[in-house]
C-alpha cells in the first residue's frame, strides 16, 4: 500500500537546498563504496516469472513428446488442449503452494516436494473431471499416468537446475538489493538485526544516513557505518546505484519524515519505512516484508521488473522500423544540410539521462558551425540568425531529432519519455534545475525523442520559469501514471502535435 505520494507541484514550487542537485562532497567511506563497480542484477519478480515460463514449457513438451511418440499425434483437437490447460493449472497449484519465489529456489528438497506434491493434484483433478464428465474412455491412461511420472522427473531435474543458478547468481551479488538506511541509534540497530536474520542474504547493506550528532547517531550501528547526512543520499545513491531505501524513523516524526521524503523521491529506488517502530498495529495486509521485517510502501521505482522488460522491447521495435521507414528523410537531411552549409551533418550535444547520468546525443547540425552553441547557454529564438534556412525547417518539424533513434538502440533514450534538456539550458537567465526545484525527478527514468509534454504543447523555447514548470510538471505525471498504452498514445499523438501545437518550435 503506498503511504506517501509527492505533490508535484508543490515539490516544484517548495524551494528546499539539496533536493535536486547531484550533490557535493561524500565522506571517505561513502567515496570509497560508490566509487567502486557493480554488476547489474536481475529483478526476483523477473527471474520467478521467467522460471514459471520455463518450467511450463518443460511440462508441455514432455506431455507433447510422449503424445507424438505413443499416440503419434493422434486427435490433437483433444490433447493439445488438455495438456496446455493442466499444464495451466499445474501452474497455478505451483504459486499457491508458493514455489515461485527466490528463497523457494534456494531449498533443496523442500520446493521439489511441493512441486511434486501440486503436480500430483493436478493429475487427480484432471482424471476427477474426465470422469465427472463421462470423457474417461476419450484420453489414453497410459499417456495420461506416463506424462505423470516423465514429469515428476522433469520437474525434479529443473528444480536442481534452477538452484544451481540462484545460488550461483546469489554468490555474484547478482540477486542483492543495494541497500541503506536512513535513521541511527537503537532503532536502527534493532532494522539492522531483522535484516540480517530474515532476508536470506538479499539485501547488502551498505551503510546509514542520519542527520544527528554521534550521541544520538553513532558512528557505526551494528557493524555497519554512518557514511553521512541525508542531504548527502542523493548523490551518494545515484554513483552507488542504490535500490533500496529503508527508513528507520517513527510515523510521530512527520515534519522530519516528509523533509527527508522531499529531499529523496527524485530518486529512481524504492523507498521503505520501516514499522517496526510504530507501536500502532495494523492488519498484515497494509504491510509488505523485507525478509521478516514489516515496512510501508512510501515510493516505488518506476518502470522496473516485467515493465522495464516490456518498455525496452518497445523502443528497440519502434526504433528499428522508424529508422527503416524514415531513412528516405533522414538521407535527403543529410543531403540538405551538406549542400547548404558547411560542417557536419551530425550535431552531438552532452545532456542528463536516466539517474543523472550524461549521454551524448545525436541531432541532425540546423545552426552554422560557426555559431553553434554545443551547451545551450542561450536558448534559439524566432528568427535566430545561428540557424540555417534548412535548421528552421527540421527544427519545426522535429525532422532534427530523429538520429536520436539511434541513441534508443544504444540503450541512452526511449521513444517516449521525458525529453532530455542541455546542460545549460536556462529560463528567465536561470539553469532549469534552479528555476524549478525537483527538477531532476524527470530523470527516475530514461528520457526520450517525443513525451507527454512535448503532445501538449509544451516543447521548443522555454524563455519563462512558467513554460519549464509546465514541461516538468506534465513529465513528472508521465512517470507516475506510466503504462505502455500511454507510451503509445504519445507515438500515435506526436505527429498531430507537430501539425497543430509547434508555434513554440523554431
């Protein structure tokens, strides 16, 4: 259940230090743990959801195999869909005797016993329905009890494997949750020991932030260090690439809690507060567990797990037929800007991406070489003379981003997203993240060519703070209420708002 939700406006109005900046120095032992390399790891949900696909098909195929070799494919109308429905429902008995989960992969015989135990229901209620409904005679028995047995073995065999692979992706780090805390003292030392004991080694802990003095906060709880103030968390889990934030403080502290959830809800992590402070008791369903301990869902991060999964298949797809369908355009451009000016074709500009990282990104060159202004420090305006006569129409067309396709297949961009600005882009003489405090929580995720403000009209010159709150206000509810049939509603809209919204874009 979540607990908090920012208001965005507000978090761009309230004017608080340290709630967007990359942050200033870290301590010699935060330095030291985020300057050092990490893997990427994998998502539990995807790996439980990639292992029930997996292990569906073994069941499948064996059932499959045996129905080609012993009834040589003999009514398939019949057993084709009774294999896939019992291999359905094998599924289902599977999750609820809860073997899908990254602690179930780790037992030994434990997960192959209630494998076995829901394959063998299954088989009894499908031989319960064939009688019930008078279809006994219809299905081979023989086939039926051989696909018993062949698939208790295959299902045994898989479960080893599968074991096998966790413990191994468990020793590499791979399956952690990159982990701190914010709070100190008894408190968190009592979070610190649930932790250890009950999250089967999911979660490293790389250490606490509390904004008290060593009385109350000491330098190290549990055998884990302080490594800074709360002001310092940002910074700190964008180098470190933080998953997981887990608050030790009471709910009674609200005026600390909500300063604290200002500073960090910028960033793309989860963010847990912890209840076992709270001496207020609710029923099990409004928490959810982190091994044994009780938290509240305060912020997700977005687009993560099958979402993310599902959001990379589509820029990879859109991008590969935009740059097959759009090549004729993206030639002739070329060919234009060659002809008409000189330089490059190509103009390659540093920006913020996800998580305030730099990119590089590609447009296609619309000013003269010699007045072009690769940090954006002054925004084009009407009739800007820097720009050429074929810059003004690819500007206004939008015809200059499309090289950007191929920052999508790098893995930089999305298709839809929040676009990303230059670094010294200013509105009303001020750099957009001074105009607009929260500026950087449009980075939770990867920016994009076309996004939710850009159909609303909100693109081109941003000469008022007004027009760059409109754009990261209208970017901030994309994050929030992301699906990918927004994302394809703004791909289907951006061609409309290029006919019908552009007077800001020249």
């Amino acid at each position: 259940m979540r607990m908090f939700r920012v208001d965005t406006k507000q978090a761009v109005i309230d004017h608080m230090s340290g709630t967007g900046s990359p942050g200033g120095k870290l301590s010699d032992a935060a330095e030291g743990i985020a300057s050092q390399p990490v893997e990427s790891g994998y998502s539990h949900k995807v790996v439980a959801g990639v292992a029930q696909l997996i292990e569906a098909g073994v069941l499948f195929v064996i059932g499959m195999a045996i129905f080609a070799l012993y009834l040589n494919f003999n009514q398939p109308e019949l057993y084709i869909p009774l294999a896939l429905g019992t291999t359905l429902l094998a599924n289902i008995a599977f999750n609820v005797a809860r073997t899908h989960s990254i602690a179930a992969y780790r037992t030994l015989y434990l997960q192959s016993l209630r494998v076995l135990l829901g394959w063998a229901l299954v088989i009894l209620l499908v031989v319960a329905a064939l009688y019930a409904f008078k279809a006994g005679e219809l299905v081979s028995r023989v086939w039926l009890a051989t696909w018993f047995l062949a698939g208790s073995v295959g299902l045994v065999a898989f479960r080893f494997a599968l074991r096998a692979v966790v413990l191994r992706w468990s020793r590499q780090g791979r399956l952690r949750r990159r982990t701190v805390v914010v709070g100190g003292g008894e408190a968190a030392e009592t979070l610190i020991g649930a932790l250890q004991s009950g999250s089967s080694g999911d979660i490293e802990l790389l250490g606490l932030f509390d904004d008290r003095d060593e009385k109350r906060s000491p330098p190290v709880v549990a055998g884990i260090p302080k490594l800074g103030k709360v002001s310092d968390l940002v910074g700190f889990s964008r180098r470190a690439r933080i998953d997981l934030i887990i608050v030790s403080m009471p709910l009674s502290a609200e005026a600390r809690l909500l300063t604290m959830l200002r500073q960090l809800w910028i960033l793309p992590v989860d963010i847990r507060l912890s209840a076992h402070m709270s001496k207020l008791r609710f029923t099990d369903k409004t928490y959810s567990y982190i091994g044994n301990l009780p938290v509240f869902e305060i912020a997700d991060r977005p687009i993560s797990d099958w979402n993310r999964i599902f959001k990379w298949m589509f820029d990879k797809i859109v991008a590969l037929i935009a740059l097959i369908v759009l090549m004729p355009v993206m030639i002739g451009t070329a060919i234009a800007i060659k002809a008409t000016s000189k330089g490059p074709v190509f103009f390659r500009q540093k920006r913020h991406g996800f998580n305030n990282n730099l990119i590089e990104i590609y447009k296609f060159r619309s000013m003269y070489v010699e007045t072009a202004d690769a940090a954006a420090s002054r925004l084009v305006t009407r009739q800007d003379p820097r720009v050429t006569p074929v810059g003004r129409f690819i500007r206004r067309t939008s015809i200059d981003e499309l090289p950007q396709l191929l920052n999508v297949l790098k893995g930089e961009l999305s298709i839809v997203g929040p676009r990303p600005h230059a670094l010294e882009a200013k509105a009303a003489n001020k750099l957009y993240h001074e105009a607009v405090e929260g500026y950087f929580g449009r980075h939770k995720v990867k920016p994009g060519i076309t996004g939710w403000a850009q159909i609303h009209g909100w693109r081109g010159e941003t000469d008022t703070i007004e027009k760059i709150m409109q754009r990261v206000d209208h970017d901030l509810y994309y994050i929030e209420n992301w699906t990918l049939l927004l994302d394809l509603y703004i791909l289907a809209m951006t061609p409309v708002s290029l006919l019908t919204k552009n007077e800001n874009a020249f």
